[in-house]
C-alpha cells in the first residue's frame, strides 16, 4: 500500500513539474482596429509567478528603446533603470502575475512600453472551442481600477511569434 501511495505521489508531483499552465508559450498581439499582429510575446513561470517579454515588434527596429516611456520606472518593475530606456524586445513588460486557477493568472502589472503607463493585469486562456475561439487565445486584460480593456491574443509557434517585424 505505502508503494503504490509513494507511486501516485511521484506521478502527480511529476504531473505538476511536467506540463506548463496553458498561459504559457508564444502569443502574437494584434491591434484590435486593424486586427494586425503588432508583436510576439513569451509567457512564462518564474519563482510561481507569470511574466511576459516581447520577442518581436512590428514596424520597429528589434532593438527598439522604449523612448515614449516618459514615466518613470514602477517600484515593483523587474528591471532596474529608466523605462525610456530599456529595450522594448526582451524586456519584461507583464510581471509578477498570480496564479488564480489553471490558464488564468492575475493580480499582477503590465506597463504600456509606449507610453509607460502601468496597469493591473489578467490573462486568462480561452482553449480553441470552434465556436466564440477558433484557435488557442490569450485574454490580456489591462486596467486602472474598474476601468479596462481586453486584448486577445492568437497562440503561436516560437518561430511566428520572433518573426513579426
């Protein structure tokens, strides 16, 4: 009995360590106007907590300055130095994010690298259902307060999400 216990245990612990929150991945960004891709994100875990990084940024050169970030750096932000200086590619722009329940994380911040405005941020996975998603999408939603809005975001293979220029 205690081996077949101490088996379980190890494959749902394996389980855990195994398979990603479905957050998790490559994400491509689109305009909600124009519905054109505008950049290619990595959601990943970090210490138990969500983070998002830009990969690639349409119609910027990769190595991009956040130069619009007039504000200044958020206390809690996960890089040091001025906003207006950092490199929009490969900065982490959605940070600290909790996990809430499975696909859907919040309580965390997302800071607009043009502007530098910080908002509260949730994300939440929506699963391909062919009927409201027609592919894997990520709600990413951004507010002050009650105030918000929800962008939706389309899953994407690594190589999609780093070719978008």
């Amino acid at each position: 009995m205690k081996k077949i216990t101490a088996i379980l245990a190890a494959l749902f612990i394996g389980s855990v360590f195994c398979f990603a929150d479905p957050a998790e991945g490559y994400w491509i960004s689109y305009d909600e106007k124009t519905n054109e891709a505008t950049a290619g994100w990595y959601i990943y875990q970090k210490d138990g907590k969500l983070f998002g990084t830009m990969t690639a940024v349409h119609g910027e050169p990769q190595d991009q300055v956040a130069y619009g970030a007039k504000k200044a750096t958020p206390k809690d932000f996960p890089k040091q130095g001025p906003l207006c200086e950092m490199v929009m590619v490969g900065t982490d722009w959605i940070y600290n994010l909790e996990n809430l329940s499975e696909g859907v994380w919040g309580k965390g911040s997302i800071v607009d690298p043009g502007d530098g405005s910080k908002y509260t941020c949730k994300i939440a996975f929506h699963a391909a259902d062919n009927k409201k998603y027609s592919v894997d999408t990520l709600e990413m939603r951004g507010s002050i307060g009650p105030i918000g809005r929800s962008q939706y975001w389309k899953k994407a293979t690594e190589e999609e999400a780093r070719a978008i220029r």
